[in-house]
C-alpha cells in the first residue's frame, strides 16, 4: 500500500514523494511529522509559495479525503514519536496560544487518529477540537483506542467530516487567538523592554546590592545572561505583560527572574507564565530563589505548588574605609570591557570571587572567608556589602568591630516538584 501511494504522488507531483514538518511532540518537544505531500510547489513570480488553496490539486484533495497521505506517520510510531491514538500533532507555531487546561493534551503522545477527528474531523472549530484532546487526555485506555480506531475507519470510508483545506472554513490557530494571551519566547526586538519590565517591578529594597539595580541590567541580560539562560513572556497582542527568565540544567529548570505588570496582578497572567514554564520543563523540577522580605511572591510560588527547600541568613553592611577614590582604584576589576559597558563584572579578594556593580556594592559567595569580608569593609564607605550573615558572625568572633548592618534577611531556595500533588 505504501509504494503504490509513493508511486501515485511521484507520478502526479513528482519529487519529493515525503512532506517533513516539525510538530508538537509528547510533552511539547518537537519531532519531525512525516506525511505522503500532498500538494505542488507552484510559487508566485517573486518565488514565494501560493496559498494552500491553489497549491491543493484534485490528486491532492483525494488523498487527504481517504487520509492516505498520513501513512507514512507509522515511521513515526514505530520511533516512539506518536501512537495510532491520540491528540493530532500540531503546528509548532501554535504553543504559546494553548489555555492552560489544553495544554494537558501533551501528556499523551499524539496520534494519527484521535477523539477529535471522529466527532468531526475537519469540521471541528478550534475550541471544540481541543476541548476533545484534553477529554481524551485526562481518561483514555484501550477500550477508548479501539473505539477509536474503529470509528475511524467508519468516518474514513464514509468521508464523513472531510475537508481536504481546512483553512477554507477555519483560521489558524495563532491567528484565531492572536489578540488573547499567549506566551511565546520573547524576540529579540523586545529583550530590552522585557529586561525594564523585570527591573522596574521589584522594590528597590529586592533589588539592593544585586544585578537588578545594575543601571544596565536590561542590557546585560541581552548581551550576556541570554548567552545561556532564556527569556519567555505573555502578551496581549504585541503587549508585553510578564517575563521569566530561566535556564535549563540536565536535572532541573531554575528561575532567575520573574515579574509581573502591577497593573495586570492578580489577573492570573503569573500563574499562567510559571504553569507554562513548568509545562516546557518536560517532568523536571523548577527552582528559584525569593527574599524572604517579597511576601506576595512567597505567597504567590506557594499557591502553585512550590515548597521550601533550605534558607540562607544574608545581610547587607556599609563599608566603613575613607577616600571617595573609584572603587577600581582599590581593587582590580576582573574583565573591565565588561564593566564599562554593563557596570557588572568581579574582583578576586585573597583568591576568592566576589561580583561588583555599578562600583557601589559588592557580592560575597556564601563560601568566603571572613578575612575577605574584613577587607572589603575596608572599602570606601559608599559601598554596600552583601554577604551571608554566618560570614559577618564569623568576623565579630574573630574581630569585634563596629559595622552598620542595612538589612537582614533570608534568600529562599523553593521548589516546584511534577507528580507532587501541585
């Protein structure tokens, strides 16, 4: 059967007999659809390709109407890509437009046939259809994948619901939902604004002696932290809403930043922006770190299922040296290129790493020694200085000296685990 079908489109649209499309996948990753192609390559005089409508030739039409041309979706099954059963794969394109509830249609595989397309197949608007996938999702089994099955070759030798271009009585998704809420990668055109976003809603008291206060965070996170992390965000149309960015780790997915418009709290577009990321985190865990003083936000990852893992006591000082001097007369600045560019870099204190911002405040690892913490309060006393509380305490068993302590708080490690009841 499947040569004969091969021979049907090489005769009648030539070469290449096979279509290749990247779809929708299990768990939302992405697999090559293999499928008879079905139309010409006919293009305009500019070289772009014509509409569906005019590419879709009578051969074509017949094929799709007996669904012969998704034979070859068995090679798919056979790789473990798909079942016979299932939500139909979809375009990639269409990921940021799910609700949250359709997006539990990837967890199953997708499949040539599914409930769907034997209430309606082609027929069915986009609420409908999908609306069917998470049905399908939530309770199949085998007694459902037969009747499935046999229905399908019902509807398929009877044509019923058949309609060879969809696009004659449907929209595509993307852009049936194109001005509801989606969340999509953030393009590069809007990094700059994604990173304002993300620095104007959290309190400068969050953001003291971090990158955040950085002048050029926005900046930086373009040039440099997207090198490895990644940025995501929910739009209203071309609206930015929210942002998170994250990086992705072989065991776990961890957040580095996460806002919201305030004028579009309590909306839940936050819920819908992490629930997404944990759909993208494929079953692994997400972490992120949250002030203890942020007590919407705890409350707000507590209401999504993360939980506390471990805290750590950190406290800002003032240094209390003398001299108004730049900060780089006193220390080396390791990559100055960088510094004076974003004003974000480091120095190396007796042989330990410590971060540098915009030369008014310095950031010890939780691994320093309080002989390192002794020399930057040496510093002038412009600076601020973050660092562990058990460091400082450290320093006074060793040396009482007077210092002034700006703040203290806690940094929490909270963790969203799959399967875990949230």
């Amino acid at each position: 059967m499947l040569l004969a079908v091969a021979l049907l489109v090489l005769v009648n649209l030539g070469s290449p007999v096979l279509f290749h499309q990247q779809r929708i996948g299990y768990r939302g990753k992405a697999f090559w659809l293999v499928k008879f192609r079905s139309m010409t390559d006919d293009r305009d005089s500019s070289g772009a390709l014509l509409a569906d409508t005019y590419r879709l030739k009578p051969f074509g039409c017949w094929l799709r109407s007996t669904s012969l041309d998704e034979l070859p979706e068995l090679w798919n099954v056979l790789k473990g890509e798909m079942s016979l059963v299932g939500p139909r794969p979809l375009l990639m394109r269409y990921l940021p437009f799910f609700s949250e509830r359709e997006l539990s249609r990837f967890k199953v595989l997708p499949g040539m046939t599914g409930y769907a397309q034997v209430q309606g197949r082609n027929l069915c608007g986009w609420d409908q259809r999908l609306a069917a996938d998470v049905k399908y999702a939530v309770g199949y089994n085998l007694w459902i994948d037969l009747r499935i099955l046999l229905k399908t070759a019902f509807v398929v030798t009877r044509g019923h619901g058949v309609l060879v271009d969809p696009s004659l009585s449907m929209k595509d998704l993307d852009t049936e939902r194109a001005h509801s809420l989606h969340v999509k990668q953030v393009p590069s055109s809007k990094i700059i604004s994604a990173g304002k976003l993300i620095q104007s809603e959290i309190s400068d008291e969050i953001k003291d002696a971090t990158i955040l206060s950085a002048v050029n965070f926005p900046f930086f996170l373009k040039q440099v932290l997207l090198k490895e992390s990644k940025l995501m965000g929910v739009f209203r149309g071309q609206e930015m809403l929210a942002a998170i960015c994250y990086i992705v780790h072989d065991a776990f997915f961890h957040v580095n930043y996460f806002a919201v418009l305030h004028s579009e709290r309590s909306k839940g577009i936050g819920k819908k922006l992490i629930n997404y990321l944990k759909f993208l985190s494929g079953g692994l865990a997400v972490t992120l770190h949250v002030d203890s003083r942020n007590h919407d936000a705890i409350r707000f990852y507590s209401r999504n299922g993360f939980r506390e893992v471990s805290r750590q006591s950190t406290c800002i000082l003032s240094a209390h040296g003398s001299g108004r001097n730049s900060l780089e007369d006193y220390i080396q600045i390791i990559n100055s290129e960088q510094y004076k560019v974003y004003g974000i870099s480091h120095s190396i204190i007796d042989g330990i790493k410590v971060g540098i911002i915009d030369g008014r405040f310095v950031n010890l690892p939780s691994d320093a020694p309080p002989r390192v913490l002794e020399k930057c309060l040496m510093l002038p006393d412009y600076l601020k200085i973050r660092c562990p509380v058990s460091i400082f305490k450290s320093l006074l068993n060793e040396r009482p000296a007077f210092v002034n302590v700006c703040a203290t708080y806690d940094i929490i490690l909270m963790q969203w685990t799959p399967f875990a009841g949230s």
